[in-house]
C-alpha cells in the first residue's frame, strides 16, 4: 500500500508542479517562467529504479508538451530517453549529488532548448531567430537551473521519507 502512496505522491507532486510552472507569476520571475517539471524528473531518475524513472519521466515530458507548440509526444520521447540515460549513469558511473543534479539538468535543458529552436525556427529559415534564442529560450534556462536545487531537495526528501518507511 505504500509502494501505491508514494508514486500516488509522486503524480500529485508532478501536477503540482506543472501547476506551478504553467501559471504566469510576472513579478517573480521576469525573465521567464521556470520549467519545474523536467528537474523534478532528472531528480527522480537519480533517485529511482530504471523502470519508474523512464515512466516518470514520459509523463514529465507529456506534462511539458501539454504547453508546448511542439507536435505532441516531443517533449515526452526526450525527457524519457534522457531520464534513462540520468537513471543509467548514476547507477554506475556517477554520484548522487546536487552537482551532478545540476549538470545533467543544464545538459537536459540546453538539448531541449536547443531542440526546440531548431525544429520551430532555424527549420523554418526565420530572420533573427537567433534574437528568440537568445531572449527567450536561455532566459528560461538559466531560471529553471536558478531554481532546480529547490526541486532537488523537495524529491530527495519525498524519497528519503518513503525509503525510510518502506524498510
């Protein structure tokens, strides 16, 4: 039963942060909305079994293509694929830390940025699409990295609790 609880919480915690990041917060952040989903899932995959952090991480990904002018299921293919890569490295190559957290974030967030900007403006042969870049897209990088030890923290501890109670 509480194998059911604790991916029940995980889901609640997912939508809460799509809630989060979907809702425009001017004030805040005025460079750009933070993307707390995809940190949260790259957290999860360090922390989870391959099986969980390859499902997490598809419906962090279907969660983000849900805002996305992307076709559907874009975000969700990347973001599973790199959470298996995450899942896989830090089983047996490297450690579970706040910096290794940090770099598979940037890596995961520039290769999505990147992505995107090509298949939505460089395909398209747009002029000054390097302006969109550069003022939209690395904004939001740089925000959402600002604010991934936060989400970081808030996994690690849902799963250090669970982990506690499940032994």
């Amino acid at each position: 039963m509480l194998h059911v609880g604790k991916h029940f919480v995980y889901i609640l915690v997912f939508l809460f942060l799509y809630i989060l990041q979907s809702t425009p917060m001017p004030f805040f952040f005025s460079y750009g909305q933070p993307l707390w989903v995809l940190p949260a899932a790259i957290a999860l995959a360090m922390l989870e079994s391959d099986v969980s952090c390859a499902v997490y991480g598809a419906f962090a990904g279907m969660l983000c293509d849900i805002g996305s002018l992307l076709p559907f299921g874009f975000n969700g293919l990347l973001c599973c694929l790199c959470t298996c890569a995450v899942g896989i490295l830090v089983t047996y190559l490297l450690r579970r830390n706040l910096l290794s957290f940090m770099l598979f974030s940037a890596i995961f967030l520039l290769l999505r940025g990147g992505l995107d900007y090509f298949f939505s403006f460089v395909i398209w042969r747009y002029d000054n699409a390097w302006k969109i870049f550069v003022l939209e897209i690395l904004p939001v990088i740089f925000v959402t990295l600002l604010a991934a030890p936060l989400v970081f923290f808030l996994v690690g501890r849902l799963h250090r609790w669970f982990t506690v109670r499940l032994e």
